[in-house]
C-alpha cells in the first residue's frame, strides 16, 4: 500500500499542554498501577495539583513521592487517567507513540501472511494506546477514537502511522459518547487522508472477500475478533446444514459456505445486514454455490419458531451481541444466554456442533461456560466440548478487562 494525498491540516487544535499535572492516589490504585493496569478511575485520587483538560499529560506519584506511571488525563470520564506507561518516567512525544504504533503493527504481520487483509492493528490499552482502535481494510485504514485525550497528539499520531502502515485513505470513527463533546470540527465519518469511498470497502480474509460499511457501519465497519473462529467453522463446516444467529453482514455464513456446508440459513433483526450478508455470498464463488436462506426476525423469536417447525441443522452458531453493557445486566446476560443454548440446541440436529459465543466482558469465562453447560444438561443435552477459544492475535489481551470473547465448540 501507498499513500495517497495529504495529511489534514490541524493547526487548529491546540497541542499538548506543558503543564503536567501530578497526581496522588490510594494504596489499592498504586497497587493496580504497579501491576500495569492501564485505568485510574476519578474516586481513586487523593490528592491533584490543579485542573486539567483532554489529552494532559498526568504524572502519578507513589506514597514516597516517587514516579509511579504516566498517561492523558480525561475530565470527562470515570476512567480519570488512560494509562501510557508504568515504572521508569518516560518522555511522550512523537517517538514513544511511534515506537507504540510499530510494535502493535509487527505484532500483526502473521496475519498479513494468510491471505489476509482485514485486521486490527492497534487494539486500544491492550496496545499501550488506550481508548484508540486502528482497523485495517485493504488500502483503507479507520482510526477510532474513544476519548478527547488524541485530539492534541493526531498531529503527531498521523504521520506515526503511515510511516508503519501505508493506505491509500483514513477515515476517522468517533464513538457516540465523543460526538457529543468538543471535536475542533472533527467528523464521525470523514477523512482524514484521501478521499471517503463510494462504496463499502472490500477487504480479504483467508482468502474470502468481504466488503465493510467504513464510513456509518457499526464500530468500525465489521468484526475482526471472530476471525480465527469462523476459519474454525471453514475447516468443519463440510456436509453440514448451518444455523447462522445473530448472522449480521454474514462472516460465519460465508466461511461456513466456503467450507463446504449443504446450506446456509442466516438470521438477523437487521435487513441492511443480511442484504450485506447476502452480498457478502455473491462475491465469493464457492459460497454462492450454497443454498442461502435468511431470516429476519429477532434471534429468540426465530429460534422459537424453528423449532416449532420441526427444522434441524446439524451446526448451529449463536454469535450474540453484548448482553451486559454494566453490573447490573450480568443476572440477566446469564439467563440470556441459557435461553439462547437452549433455543440453539431445540433445532440442533443429534450429534450436531453447537458454535456458543459471548462479547460480553463483564460475564466471567467460568460463568459463560458454565451456564451453557447446565442449560444443556437441563434438557437432557449434555455437551461435549471440542474446543474454547478466545481473542485472536489482532485483539490482544493486556489487562484483565481485556479479556471479553469467549467461544465454545461443542458436540450435542
């Protein structure tokens, strides 16, 4: 890839204050900084030498008055201060973030090698880059933003990452919550370098086109942290008749299709995304070869009526979205997920596999698996486990709130 175009012009967003702030904190966030957790939450300081604004470099001292870490103060977040660097003080300028974006970019480069070009590159805290997603897709790059804290380092950030990764057009996502601060004029949608496309933008995986809404679609487009599961579902896909719930634009559709599936039956509440999903078939030969049946409707309700209809598939995927946003959801993400097993195995064919899966971060990997399990076993459909799997290599985990995909396979 080659850069295309100029970099924008952002004289006119202030850079980053000189003034430091110094921060004093409890003894359990001193011992959670030390352990390298990226976040120190506003209740846990005691003591700040004055206010600050987005993007102010906040120096944390420990109970000695020693360097205890280093990172961008938010003013308006819980998450007071989004960690950069712990242990020795460290000086943040362009050659820190440099040195960030590079090895989050090398640590990708495997999956460059399997035919592959859709991908995270940089995966927010679990990169030292807190509250900043860069997806990949072919020569188009989205940079995402979760926080004001990158407004006065784009200047510097941008020119990091063509330097590592060349494209031919960035486009900048804001998430909902930063679209309602102050921009200095930015867009949810606009591009920063070359042009915005005209049409959805299409990348590979193993092999397999796709094409991603970078400009509105959800985050930054597509979902690249199930890409290892669906190559998963490829593999064993042959001879199978596939479930595909909460199917969205079709990626484990696709894969399944490719593998060799009978047929393929995608359920989505949403009709843009099984026109996606069906366009998502069309462009890939071996998968437009396969009988495509979508279903829009909501996923309980589909399961419902499947099974009242006495239909069988031999491989079921449920790949629901996240059930449990805060504390106070968990009770009931768990519950939902039990109705989903027990939904998923009423139309999954004897000796049939079982694909389960969660993005919720907040419901343990204990919790997960063990409530899939006793739903089963309540109706008589114990399951036998071929495989857990979890983040792919593009979505490393760096902290324990990190860990948030867990997927089983299963035989029932």
């Amino acid at each position: 890839m080659s850069a295309s175009g100029t970099l924008p012009n952002l004289d006119h967003i202030p850079p980053p204050s000189d003034n430091r702030l110094a921060l004093h904190v409890t003894p359990a966030a001193e011992r959670a900084l030390r352990r390298g957790h990226p976040w120190l939450f506003a209740d846990n300081i005691t003591q700040q030498n004055h206010e600050g604004s987005a993007g102010d470099l906040a120096i944390v001292f420990d109970k000695k008055r020693r360097f205890l870490a280093i990172g961008l103060y938010d003013p308006q977040s819980p998450i007071r201060v989004k960690i950069l660097h712990q242990g020795k003080p460290a000086t943040i300028d362009s050659t820190f973030l440099a040195e960030r974006v590079k090895a989050a970019i090398a640590l990708r480069q495997p999956i460059a090698e399997t035919d592959t070009t859709g991908y995270r590159l940089i995966h927010g805290e679990n990169d030292g880059l807190p509250s900043l997603i860069l997806d990949r897709y072919g020569d188009t790059l989205v940079l995402k933003l979760y926080s004001a804290i990158w407004f006065p380092y784009l200047a510097d950030l941008l020119p990091v990452i063509l330097d590592a990764q060349p494209c031919e057009r960035m486009v900048l996502r804001l998430s909902r919550n930063l679209q309602q601060e102050a921009t200095f004029g930015l867009r949810d949608g606009q591009a920063l370098i070359g042009d915005l496309p005209d049409a959805p933008v299409i990348f590979r995986e193993y092999g397999l086109q796709f094409a991603a809404d970078v400009v509105h679609g959800h985050k930054t487009g597509f979902f690249f942290d199930h890409r290892e599961n669906r190559k998963r579902v490829q593999d064993i896909a042959a001879r199978h008749s596939v479930l595909d719930v909460f199917a969205y634009a079709g990626p484990f559709s696709v894969h399944a299709a490719a593998g060799g599936a009978r047929s393929v039956t995608s359920i989505d509440v949403s009709a843009p995304a099984l026109e996606a999903a069906k366009a998502n078939m069309a462009r890939n030969p071996k998968a437009a070869q396969v009988p495509h049946e979508i279903i829009m409707a909501d996923a309980f309700d589909a399961l419902h009526d499947l099974a009242q209809q006495g239909r069988q598939f031999s491989m079921v995927i449920v790949d629901p979205p996240s059930f449990a946003k805060s504390q106070a959801e968990i009770e009931g993400a768990l519950r939902a997920y039990a109705n989903l097993t027990r939904l998923a195995l009423a139309v999954l064919a004897p000796a049939g596999v079982l694909v389960m899966a969660s993005c919720s971060s907040r419901v343990s990997t204990d919790d997960f698996y063990s409530t899939v399990h006793r739903a089963a076993n309540d109706i008589g459909r114990p399951l036998q486990e071929i495989e857990r799997t979890g983040h792919a290599l593009d979505h490393p985990i760096g902290f324990p709130e990190g860990a948030y995909l867990k997927c089983l396979f299963a035989q029932a």
